[in-house]
C-alpha cells in the first residue's frame, strides 16, 4: 500500500503500548500495526507546513522565511523565559502570544536517557513525555503561563539536565530514578514568584513505548543524503521510527518533508 503527504510529528494516544499515528492531509497510518513489516520511504518535495511551498525546510517545518516571521516560531517557543505576553508585551503577534503563553503550563522531570527538567503546556501533558521517549516523568508546578515555567526551568537547570541524550534513549540504555525524592530536592532552587504552585502530591507516570528490538548502534537516516530508504520496522519511540538495521528517522526531526511512503 502507499501514501502520501508532508510530514508532521506523529500523533500519540495513550495505552499499553502507545499506540502512534501518522497522520497526512487525506490518509493515515496507525503505525503500531506496521511492526515487522518492510516501509519504504521517498522524499519527494519540501513543502513548509505554514506556506506550503516547495522551499528548503529551515527548523520546525518551515522555511526560513516563515521561521523568522511566524509567531508560532517565536524564540520564546524554545526558551519560556523570553515569554511576555504577561506584561501585555508583544513579540510578533500578541493575540497569539497570549493565547499560548497565558495558559497553565508545567515544569516536570522526564527520564528518557537521564533525568532533565523540561516545561509544557498542562494540555500537552502527557503527549510532550511521549514525544520525548520518556519512559517515566513527573509533574514538579503547575503555573499559571509560559514565563513563570519558562523562570523555574532555567532555575532548576542549574541542578538537573535539560537535555535528552537521544542514542541512549534509543537504545535503552536508561535506569529508573525515584523522580519524586528528585522533585523533593529541588524545591529548594525553585524561584519565589512560582513556589506557591509547587505540587507536593502527584506521582509519577510511566510510559510503555512499542519497541520490538532497540538498536545496538544508532544510524540516523538523513532524506537530503538518502532520498529513498527501506527497513522493517521493528520499534516507535518518542518521535523515532526504529528499523531492523539500526537505522532510526526523526519523524519530527522531518517536518516539512513531502514523502511517499510504501508498506509491504
């Protein structure tokens, strides 16, 4: 069977496993049934996922010039800190900055490949661990909008990781934390303005990934230097595609990729 369509990170539904879609303008596949049979992937054009033109992908799924207009690529998406629709201060577009940023949002600990602190929007929770190959996490405050997260981050980074290393993730090469007594410790960093929304009493969420087989060495399969790759599929983790020969695709590392895609 082949579809067809640009790419954009796969959808996710919690379950035992997780159960992940990827999803095109006119079709779509619910990847966990494709386990254990051969894909084949073609780039065909780029397609920015704000313009729609056949234009190099820049970041995020846009081109460059998108990426530098666009509110919803804003330097405040990367770094919370910088947000300001809270002092009513526009970055590109303050009814968008405000829709987003003036909305619950959570700094937790993740544990994908070693414990990091990261923040999302209470709405993407738990889809932001999931994407992340998290295989446990905790919520650590729970704050009104973006910049209150964005502060306590960066606190808390003096003492923990923000990073994933992602080959690690990939090859499981992971170890359990007790990320409630790493919470506990680091209440003591988090900033005056969100200690009041600090949550004393949740407990940690555990996530089952759909992997047959880790990679022993991770490859990363790159469409500009390999515009045409075929594997089976044996493992979906974060936003990997993790194949038979240890070639893993970013699905969202991708974004902007208009591909053909061939199941057999």
């Amino acid at each position: 069977m082949q579809y067809e369509g640009v790419l954009q990170k796969m959808q996710t539904e919690l379950g035992s496993p997780i159960q992940y879609y990827l999803v095109f303008e006119d079709d779509f596949l619910h990847l966990n049934q494709l386990l254990n049979k051969r894909l084949k992937i073609d780039f065909i054009k780029f397609q920015c996922l704000n313009c729609g033109r056949d234009r190099p992908i820049y970041r995020q799924g846009f081109c460059k010039t998108c990426f530098y207009e666009i509110p919803s690529a804003g330097d405040w998406i990367m770094r919370p800190e910088l947000s300001t629709a809270h002092l009513d201060k526009e970055d590109r577009d303050l009814a968008y900055e405000k829709k987003v940023q003036l909305k619950p949002h959570i700094v937790y600990l993740a544990n994908s490949s070693n414990i990091k602190v990261g923040v999302t929007r209470k709405t993407q929770v738990p889809t932001r661990w999931i994407d992340q190959g998290a295989h446990e996490a905790i919520e650590i405050v729970e704050v009104p909008n973006r910049y209150l997260a964005g502060i306590t981050e960066v606190a808390l980074k003096n003492h923990v990781g923000d990073k994933t290393n992602w080959r690690k993730m990939l090859t499981n090469d992971v170890e359990d934390e007790n990320l409630v007594e790493w919470r506990n410790k680091l209440k003591a960093f988090i900033p005056a303005e969100a200690l009041e929304y600090y949550l004393e009493s949740n407990s940690e969420t555990h996530l089952e990934f759909p992997v047959l087989r880790h990679p022993e060495k991770v490859k990363s399969l790159n469409l500009n230097k390999t515009p045409t790759y075929q594997g089976v599929l044996k493992g979906i983790k974060g936003q990997y595609l993790i194949f038979e020969d240890d070639t893993v695709f970013n699905v969202r590392g991708n974004e902007g990729y208009y591909v053909g895609i061939t199941v057999s």
